[in-house]
C-alpha cells in the first residue's frame, strides 16, 4: 500500500518547526488557527523559507468568516499569490466561492494563473459548497492541483461517505487531502475507507503563556480575558503519533 502523504496545518513559525521535527511531509501555514486560519505575515513567509526543510504552503485567506470576497480582499489576495510565488515558495492555498455556494470559476483560476509554477489546495471552501460533483467538476477545469476536504462535514468521520465518493469522482485528476478531527485513532478509518491520498490535520494543544504578571483590566479583543495569557500550539508529540498511525 502505498503511504499517504502527510500535511499538518499549523500557526506560525514554531508551529512549522514542530510539524517538521515530527516526521511532516508538508506544512500549510496559516495564521489565527481560531479563525480557521488567515494569511500569514510576509515576515513568518519569509523566516519559514530560510528554516524549513520540507515544503510548506502559506494559505491565502484574507478574513475569517465566508469564501464570498470583495473586489479588493480579491486583490490582496492575488497580490499575495504573486509575492509568494516572487520569492520562491512551492505552493499555495485559497478558495473562493459565488454567492449561490458554488466555486467562482473567474476568480480561482485568475489565482492558478498568478501561482505560475506553484502547487495550488482549494481549501475547505469546497465543504461550503452546494454540490460535490459540481465543485470537483470546477476544480478541475480552473486546473487547481489538489482539494482539502473533510466530506462537507464537521469530521471526517462524519463525512467518510462523502470523502469516498470525492476520491472516485476526482479520479486523479485533483488529488483529494481528507482532514476533519483525524486522530492516532481515527486515521486509519479513514484513509482506507476514503482511499485519499494526502491527509491533513492539526494536533494542537493549549499551554499557559510566559507571561507571569496579568493586568485583569485590559482584554485584547476577547471577552474572556483568560485568554488573553493562553497560547494554541502544535503538540509535536501527537502530530508524530498521528503520522506513525497513518503510515502503519
């Protein structure tokens, strides 16, 4: 059986590190993991590029919230595609949809065309929308390389069925990366049931910040002003249990 290569989402330079120490074949790198993940800095892009020694894709979302973008987040998008490509990253990950939840074709294949030579993910924007076939269908003709889904469902477990059927619908010409709660427990259900080729997750953990004095008066956004000293990190340790798990 041949191995299913192995991305792990991560926030930010430390997040890289860990992934990459514990066996990950590819990184996307995001921001604000608690927004599902935002474009990161060009700094972080930058620093990455000098550290990393295994591939890692940037994701190219300006905003949380829905896939439905103006005409200048779609620029600032577009402008990201092109400076990541200028200085020589290997790929990257966007996705955006019509109002009516399906792929907008115009737009994602402008992004495939600024990529030039880098790999292109849709994101899960693909669970967004309203039909499966159709979506894979768009994928296709725009030319984006591969697809992160978790079977238009919360898991993938939830969404096996529809994972499985997104692999045989695609039948190789976009390659399918299965994400949604994997676990060392759960992975192997559904790489073999999926029969997706890449697989995806996050194994984050939370750990108290360095800080050791807290002004209990100022909040920085969030209504829980414990929060504010609590950091998400990639839990090195669960990310290569994961990868062992997948690769039994």
């Amino acid at each position: 059986m041949t191995k299913p290569l192995i991305e792990v989402c991560v926030e930010g330079i430390d997040g890289l590190m860990a992934a990459e120490a514990a066996g990950a074949d590819r990184v996307e790198l995001c921001a604000s993991l608690m927004e599902g993940g935002l474009t990161p800095s060009m700094g972080t892009i930058k620093t990455a590029l000098e550290r990393a020694k295994i591939p890692f894709y940037p994701i190219i979302r300006p905003r949380g919230g829905d896939f439905l973008y103006s005409d200048l987040e779609f620029r600032t998008m577009l402008a990201d595609v092109i400076a990541c490509r200028e200085i020589g990253i290997k790929g990257v990950v966007f996705g955006c949809l019509t109002p009516d939840a399906r792929y907008d074709e115009a737009r994602m294949s402008a992004l495939v065309q600024a990529a030039g030579p880098m790999s292109t993910t849709s994101h899960r924007a693909f669970d967004m929308t309203r039909d499966l076939g159709e979506a894979v269908e768009a994928l296709v003709r725009c030319k984006v390389e591969r697809v992160l889904t978790s079977g238009q469902r919360d898991s993938a477990l939830e969404g096996l069925e529809n994972l499985k059927t997104t692999v045989q619908l695609a039948a190789g010409r976009v390659k399918v990366m299965a994400c949604g709660g994997l676990t060392p427990d759960n992975i192997v259900k559904v790489r073999d049931y999926s029969g997706a080729p890449e697989l995806h997750f996050a194994s984050l953990a939370k750990v108290q910040s360095g800080m050791v004095w807290h002004n209990p008066h100022v909040g920085m956004g969030s209504t829980d002003k414990a929060r504010e000293y609590e950091l998400t990190i990639t839990d090195q340790a669960l990310v290569a249990a994961t990868i062992a798990a997948a690769r039994s």
